[in-house]
C-alpha cells in the first residue's frame, strides 16, 4: 500500500439519483488520523468531436441547469450500465446532432473531477459524417450548429464554450490539425 494512500473505514450513501449518487467515506489518513471525504458517483461519459468534410466542429446548445446559462458544447452523454463507450458515443452523435460517422477514433479519456468524483469521460473524434435526424431524450434540448477552430478560440474567450471537456475536445482538434501539417 502507497504511504500516500487513505482506507475507508466506513462509507454511507447519502443520495441516490437519476445520473449521481453521493456517499460519504470516513477514511484514515497516512499519518493515522481519521477524515471525512464526500463523493460523488457516477457511471461515465462520452464526448463527441464530430469534424466535418469542411474542417468545422458540430457543436450543442443546451441549458445548463447548474449555470443557469446556455452552454456550448461537443455532443455528450451518459454511459449506460454496461454500455460500451464507443457505442454511448455513436448514440450521442446521432441523438443530438442526428449526424452518423463512418470513422471513429478514440482521444482520451480523462477523470472530470478526481478531487470529489469518479466521472470518466471518454472522448472520440467523429469523422466521415453523414446526417440524418436527430431524437434528443423527451427531457434534452438542444439545437447543433458548425464552427471553425477560430471560432472556437474565440467562443472560449467569451466564456461560450466554458465546460472542460468541449475546451479540451478543442485544444485536441487543434493539435491533431497541427500534427497532420507536419
């Protein structure tokens, strides 16, 4: 065991949700004292960076409850249980954007929050786009539009695209522009 490491001595669900679950762990420390830790729970994630034929980024509009804004954002979406990510991904794209991809490649995958939750999103780049329609959930809004990396840039500047997984989706398909030039 890493000298850095804290064992739960006891752990208690305080919340169960649709897509959350919150426990509170009571873990003792490397030096032997006992501390509290929050948690949240929660199954994973997908994120979509669908490039089209003309180098531009299908991005979502949606409330964002928390924010009490509207967001821009890369497709995404909740994984199932069991679901494999690059199925939820396939799903998420064609939900929310009725767009279907015939290339799929796999990004990164990283842990939203490591500091109070588990959430892990997985994201892919969507290319060889095709349309169709879409069919968000009955309780999921959205409208897609297109932009350019530019356009992009400049949306994170306003604070448009403001959630970490678009800003990161974007900062990909830069370097990704970037590395084919080279």
């Amino acid at each position: 065991m890493s000298t850095l490491e804290e064992p739960t001595i006891t752990s208690e669900t305080i919340f169960e949700g649709k897509i959350i679950t919150v426990q509170v762990d009571y873990v003792q420390l490397p030096n032997g004292k006992k501390a509290t830790r929050e948690l949240v729970k929660h199954p994973g994630a997908v994120g979509v960076v669908a490039v089209t034929e003309d180098d531009r980024l299908i991005v979502v509009r949606q409330f964002r409850k928390p924010l009490e804004k509207v967001t821009l954002e890369i497709p995404a979406g909740k994984l199932e249980p069991g679901e494999d990510p690059l199925d939820c991904a396939k799903r998420e794209l064609a939900e929310e954007t009725g767009y279907r991809a015939g290339e799929w490649t796999p990004l990164v995958s990283v842990f939203t929050s490591p500091g109070f939750a588990d959430e892990q999103i997985h994201l892919y780049v969507a290319k060889q786009l095709k349309p169709g329609e879409s069919r968000p959930d009955e309780d999921e809004f959205v409208e897609h539009t297109f932009i350019t990396i530019e356009e992009a840039f400049s949306l994170i500047e306003k604070g448009e695209i403001c959630d970490a997984k678009t800003v990161l989706a974007v900062y990909a398909w830069q370097n990704a522009a970037l590395q084919s030039h080279d």
